[in-house]
C-alpha cells in the first residue's frame, strides 16, 4: 500500500617600507614617554574645542599612582594574557583594591606602550636594511660605470649584459616578487616584517625548518567512527602564530601541485593500458626532498591525477572552488560537511589570485561501510603568468598534533586553462595517506585502487555537474514531447529542487561521524543501519522524528545495468513497495547532461488508492563514469505547481530516498590479503530510506517503527536482487 505519510518522510602582498618621517617617530617618542611615566589612571581631563576657554589656562591633568605591589602585579599578569576579559579585570581589582575601570585603563596603556616599542624595534630593523640596500645599489651603480666593452674598450651598454647574468636578474626579480607577497601577508597578521620572526624558526618542525612549507612527520586526527567526536566541530581557527607557517605551506605546496600537475614519466607512469597513472613514489621523494616528509607507519599513499575539458568558464570554476558553499553543493557527492575556518586574504583586484582559507571538510564514499576523511587544511588559489589558475590544497594537521593520525593531505588541488568558447580544460591532482583499514571488504578494491576518493572521481562529478548548470540556463528548449518542461523559470526551480534533494540525500547516506548509525542485523554486508533524527523548523524538511535506513551490498550486474533498471519508471513496480504495484507515469522531464540517464523527472503512481491522487514523485537520475545515483521523494501535487511556475521551491518539504551506484573496483584488482569475486565487473549498491515515523518532533521512537522500516527495506533489496539477477540470467 503506498502510504503518503510514510513516503513523505521518504599580492597577495606588497612589501612593507618605512614611510615614517622625523616628526613622526619624534611624536611617536612623545607618545611612548607619556605611557611609561603616567602609570596611573586619569581622573581629570583638560576641555578641547569650542569647550576651551581661551583665557583660561587648561588645568593639568591629574593621575592616580600606583603602587610598585599593584605595578608589579599587573606587569606579571600582562606578560600572561594581554587582554583580561570583565571577570579577569574583576578579580584583579579586588586583589588590587582597584577600580575594574583603572585595570582597564593600565592594560590599554600597556598594549598601546608595547605596541610603540615594537614598531621602534622595526623601524630600526627596516632603516638598517634600507641603508644595506641603498649601500650596495650604489657600488652595483659604480661598478656598471667603470665596466669597458671588452671588444672596443669603451664604456658598457647595460644591453650588453651576458645571458647568464640576464636569468639571474630574472630570476631575482620573481624570488623577490614572492619574498614581498609572503612579508606582506605576514606582517598583516602578526604586525611585523616576516624578517623579524626569524626567532621563530627554532619552534618549527624540522620539515618546516628547511626553508619550504612542509607538515612535519605527526599529523592531527581526531574522532572515532560513527559518532564518538567530531573534529570539524571541535577545531578552531588557526592562531596569530601559525599564520606564517601557513603561508608558507600555502606557497610551497602551489609550487608542487604545478609540476606535479604538469610532470610526465618517470614521476608519472601509465597502468592499466594507460587507462590510469600511478605516481612513482621514489621518483617523488627525489623530486620534492623537501616536501611533506616520510609517510608515517600505519598510513597508505593514495595518488592520482586526472584530465578533462568541461563546459564552464575558467572564472566560474575558481568561485565554485573558493567558495566553501558552492564548493560543497557542487560536489555534495564527495564532500559531506565542509566549513571556513578564516579568510587570511580575499585575493587582489577583485578576483581571488593570492586568495587564502583555512578551511575543514569531510569526503566520503556513499555507504555506511566506507570511513569518511576529516582533514583540516589551507586553500590557495593563485593566477600564474601563463593565464592559467590553480588551487591548492594542503593538510595543516600538524599544527593540531594527535596520536590517532588516520589521513593527511598532501598537495592537492586543480589547475584550470582557459579555452575558446567557454570552456576550460582540468587537470586535477589528489595526493592523500590514509589509514583504510576500517573499510568493509567490499569496498576495499573501490577504496584501495583510488576510484572512490582519487583525482578520476573529482573531475567525473565536475564534468557532470558543469554539464547540469549549462542545463539549468539553457534557454528556446524544443518540445520533442509533452513531458519536456520549456518553461526557463520552471525548469530552474524543478533542478534547484532536486539540487536540494540530492544534497540531503548524500549528506544522510555516508558514515560520517554527525551520524549515529545503529547495525539491526549482523548477516554480514546486508547489514542495516539506522538511525534517527529530529526535524523543527525547517521549511524543506517535515517536522517530526525521521528515521533514516541504509544497507549496501554487491551485485554481480554491471553497475550500467543496475543504473538502467532502477531509473526506468516501467521497472518501478519490480521494486517499490510502497507504489503497491501501481503504474508510474512520467508527467515531465529535464535533460541535464550528455547521458540519457541524466535527468530529472516528475512521475505519478497510477493506483486505485484515492489516497495516492494527490502525491507526485520527484526524481533525479545521474550518472558518469564513476558512479551514478537515483534519487526520489515524495512531493505534493500542489507544491510541484508553484515549482513548475517558477515559485520558490525551498519551502517544498522533501525526505528523499534512493540509491547510489558505485563499481566494484578496477577489472581484476584485488588488495593484498583480501582474496574476493568483487573487482570483477560487479556493482556495489547502497539503498537508503527516510521515514517520518511520527509528526511530533518530541515524541519517542517506537520498535515497532524501526522493524517497519527494516523489514521495508530489506524487501526492497530482495526485490532488487532478484529482478537483476534474473535479467542477468536472460541475457
């Protein structure tokens, strides 16, 4: 019986000079002299302005003088926190028999006192240097004036200059250029020239200590499995401290994407008759000895890198990846949570070239038997000289060291060329090491060979997607047939729609540590999890409790084949319960890809239930080469009229239900010690559910709910089984 209820729930930087003029530092002395001989407080102020009579002469300010007990205390407190909050100041004034407001007072003079001292300090650092540099331009100026031609004895023409020393000059200017975009970034966040934070160096790790931007060997990871904690929510900012070492991994780690991006054989090599290049990592270690460091014990290296042309724009393809929202929905099949820490820098003249992030996110493969990937990194996009952009990202792990060390990210990121008519070609690089041994068996050849997280797999959903929005904006749509929805406004809210119903199916679907999943069985892979959740206040979810199921298994069916059977409206009644046997009956349809198999459709269930006539089924079908979903949920027929009119459709209330389509692994692959028929062409299949099992969001789960939705979708996957093997055997 289809059941409505149950179904609805179904430059960067410019270098920094002294511009400060006599008067200037000599008002700056002024100032300082003030701070460090007024340790009171104030109590009286002289009038300004027009409040100022003028034959009357400005009465002296008085202070309250401390004590050297009350100096000493407030001076040993500084050095520990420079800025006391209201409780802090509190305490001391009672410890002190100070007024909160007269602390207030010393601390701000102390800040503003130290502040003075240390641009003192710079300002002698920089004159210093200028007096170097102005040194030694003056005996370059003398030495190019008494050079003779070596051929006629005259004086030499600057044109002269030999090849050599041409590069070298070249190549002092570009080292220069990026020395003052690394000053400039450090001297914003820790308000001094990167020169004086050489005392720094001796707190780096080693890798850090070799002049390149590198991890160090310790790498932070935190969080166990299916809920214990949750790094992306337990990690913070990075601090004024680790700024620097952040640009400089930042730098260090663009440099390395661009030739790992652009290098060949031997740091390359072709597998698979050349179908697939693995990195030759001895290869790697000698081209990058500087790099992240060895790969620490218990972590496996997994590295990729992928090409494709696609049909977007270089500009919209870097503001995809530079922002943390359009990031994560554009590829809400890999990335499941996803969160900007801080923006060290916004990028120059209007673009994002010399942009910076410190970012969080979590990947996953969509099935609770594949562990998610937590990684804290920086983001980095850079225009280079040669017009193309690229952006980079590199784990930051080790400034938040822990024992558990589960996955670090290496360099890794995209470089974007632009192409004519408004297409960009994509080479796409992941370089990661993980502890993978938590992955089912199933999963592991999938996992192990780099399809489900590498660089293939990234490009695959970027194609597709860029494919979905040039859909989305496609206007003067031919009506091949009634079903075809020509509307420019009505197309655009159904995908929009649907964009959101594949977001919140993928984000439910996966083992991330957000999720609590519970095992219902124990038979081996069809195990069911569950668990539960609870809905208020959201406009594009129903309220109540809404139980999610999910199991996934192997098919010996080509995942092709498994994708053709359920995204086949006339094969729906092989497997779905709840249409009771009823017809379905596509009412409209969105094209949004090359493939067939890519679009969105509006189905109704022919039945004879009248409870049924006002219910709709959104569905969204996709596909690439690395894995393809369908997904559906119930939708109400008068909704689905203000969509198709182009109304809004986030307040349209979904609970989607699906299934994501994943291949076994690579022909033939099989991990060391796992001996396994998958690998062999098969599918794996995750079926998921969600159920609002009760309106009333504080009510409690009853048993009798979760052996409903077990027992619905353990018939589902029986269902499945038995229509694809029994096609198999027909072929």
């Amino acid at each position: 019986m289809f059941q409505p209820n149950m179904f609805e729930s179904h430059h960067m930087f410019d270098m920094i000079t002294p511009k400060s003029s006599e008067t200037d530092l000599g008002k700056l002395k002024d100032d300082d002299y003030d701070h460090e001989t007024k340790s009171g407080t104030e109590t009286t102020e002289a009038p300004s302005g027009d409040d100022q009579d003028p034959n009357q002469r400005p009465k002296k300010k008085r202070y309250h003088r401390h004590t050297q007990r009350q100096i000493q205390e407030m001076e040993a407190f500084f050095k520990e926190c420079p800025h006391p909050d209201d409780k802090q100041r509190k305490e001391l004034s009672r410890e002190l028999s100070l007024e909160p407001l007269q602390i207030k007072f010393w601390f701000q003079n102390k800040r503003t006192q130290m502040k003075a001292q240390h641009e003192r300090q710079d300002n002698s650092i920089l004159k210093a240097e200028n007096e170097k540099l102005r040194v030694e331009n003056n005996r370059y100026k003398e030495a190019l004036s008494n050079a003779s031609c070596p051929n006629c004895g005259g004086p030499a023409a600057l044109g002269e200059m030999s090849f050599d020393e041409q590069h070298l000059r070249i190549e002092n200017a570009r080292l220069r250029e990026e020395i003052d975009r690394i000053s400039g970034i450090a001297a914003k966040y820790v308000g001094k020239p990167i020169s004086t934070l050489s005392h720094l160096s001796s707190h780096l790790p080693r890798s850090l200590d070799l002049g390149v931007g590198n991890f160090g060997a310790q790498s932070g990871y935190v969080g166990e499995m299916y809920g214990a904690s949750d790094l992306l929510r337990s990690i913070t900012g990075p601090t004024e401290s680790e700024k620097p070492m952040i640009v400089e991994l930042a730098v260090a780690a663009m440099e390395e994407l661009m030739r790992m991006a652009q290098a060949g054989d031997p740091l390359w090599f072709s597998v698979e008759n050349g179908t697939r290049e693995d990195l030759n990592e001895e290869e790697y270690f000698r081209a990058f000895p500087r790099g992240i460091g060895p790969r620490p014990l218990g972590l496996r290296s997994e590295a990729s890198r992928e090409s494709a042309v696609v049909i977007m724009n270089h500009v919209s393809l870097v503001e995809i990846l530079m922002d943390v929202n359009q990031w994560s929905t554009v590829f809400c099949g890999i990335v499941s949570r996803a969160m900007t820490l801080e923006i060290l820098s916004t990028g120059v003249a209007g673009n994002y070239n010399g942009a910076l992030q410190v970012m969080t996110a979590e990947f996953q493969v969509p099935s609770p038997l594949v562990p998610t990937r937590e990684s804290y990194f920086v983001r980095y996009c850079k225009q280079h000289v040669d017009g193309s952009w690229a952006v980079v990202d590199v784990s930051l792990d080790n400034l938040r060291p822990s024992p558990i060390s589960r996955s670090r990210r290496r360099p890794s990121g995209c470089v974007i060329q632009e192409l004519p008519n408004g297409y960009s070609k994509v080479t796409w690089v992941e370089h990661i090491e993980v502890d993978d041994r938590s992955v089912h068996n199933i999963y592991r050849p999938l996992v192990y060979s780099g399809l489900a997280f590498g660089a293939k797999r990234w490009v695959a959903i970027l194609d597709r997607q860029c494919e979905r929005i040039a859909s989305s904006m496609a206007i003067n749509i031919p009506a091949g047939d009634l079903c075809v929805i020509t509307s420019a406004e009505g197309r655009k809210s159904m995908l929009k729609l649907a964009e959101r119903m594949g977001m919140s199916f993928c984000s439910g679907v996966g083992a991330s540590n957000a999720h609590a999943w519970t095992t219902l069985s124990a038979t081996g892979s069809d195990d069911v999890r569950v668990m539960t959740r609870k809905s208020m206040d959201d406009p594009g979810r129903p309220p109540g409790i809404v139980l999610s199921a999910a199991t996934s298994f192997w098919l010996p069916v080509p995942p092709k084949r498994v994708f053709e059977f359920l995204s086949d409206e006339n094969h729906r009644s092989e497997w779905d319960i709840l249409s009771n046997g009823g017809q379905v009956q596509e009412m409209a349809h969105i094209a949004n890809g090359r493939d067939p198999g890519n679009c969105v459709s509006l189905l109704r269930v022919n039945s004879a239930n009248s409870s049924q006539s006002n219910m709709l089924i959104l569905q969204e079908s996709c596909t690439d080469s690395t894995g393809s979903y369908v997904i559906y949920a119930p939708v109400d027929i008068a909704a689905m009229n203000v969509v198709l009119s182009g109304g809004d459709p986030d307040y349209v209330a979904l609970l989607p239900s699906g299934f994501a389509i994943l291949p076994d692994g690579p022909p033939g692959f099989s991990p060391p010690g796992l001996i396994l028929e998958v690998g062999s062409g098969g599918a794996l299949l995750t079926v998921a559910f969600q159920i609002l099992v009760d309106s009333v969001p504080t009510a409690k789960l009853s048993l009798g709910s979760v052996a409903t939705v077990n027992n619905l979708i353990k018939c589902t996957v029986e269902r499945i089984k038995a229509a694809v093997t029994c096609e198999r055997s027909h072929d």
